[in-house]
C-alpha cells in the first residue's frame, strides 16, 4: 500500500529547528524544492538569487515558469518542501 509521498532527495536537518530551514540564503542557489498541495509545476531548482533577497525559483519540467518570491517563504512547509518528493505508482 502507498500513502503519500516518498522523498528523494532531503536536505539534512541536525536539530529541531528543521522547521525553519533554511535559516540564511547563502547556500540556497541551485537548491532542489517541491511545491505541497496542487499545481501545474511542481519540482523546482533555484536558478537565481538577487540582493534584495529574492529566490527565482524554476519549474524542473518548463524552464520558462519561474516564480519569484523572497527566500524566507520557503519556511512555509504548507507550500514548499526541501528536495525533489514523488508521488507513489501503481
């Protein structure tokens, strides 16, 4: 039986404060994500990083969909999860 989703790929968390990973932007470019919940695109790779904070955030499937948003809104685990997640087959 499969229920939910398996995670491909994690990015390690050492303490409890996993929930507001990431806690600085500095290693955060060309780092794996997938969207929660439904959407067209759904695993993203940050593409590009500017000075005001913003993450420019490109779709795995269409490199021309790119949402840009500030970094911090990665901390929301109702919308983004680190790593690439799949849903289960069969």
């Amino acid at each position: 039986m499969c229920v939910g989703h398996e995670l491909i790929t994690e990015i390690p968390m050492a303490h409890q404060g996993q929930q507001n990973h990431p806690n600085h932007p500095d290693r955060l470019l060309a780092s794996k994500w997938s969207r929660i919940g439904e959407g067209l695109h759904r695993h993203f790779w940050i593409s590009h990083m500017d000075r005001e904070g913003s993450v420019y955030m490109t779709s795995v499937l269409d490199e021309s969909f790119v949402e840009v948003f500030h970094w911090r809104e990665l901390r929301d685990r109702e919308r983004w999860s680190p790593g690439w997640s799949v849903g289960c087959e069969g």
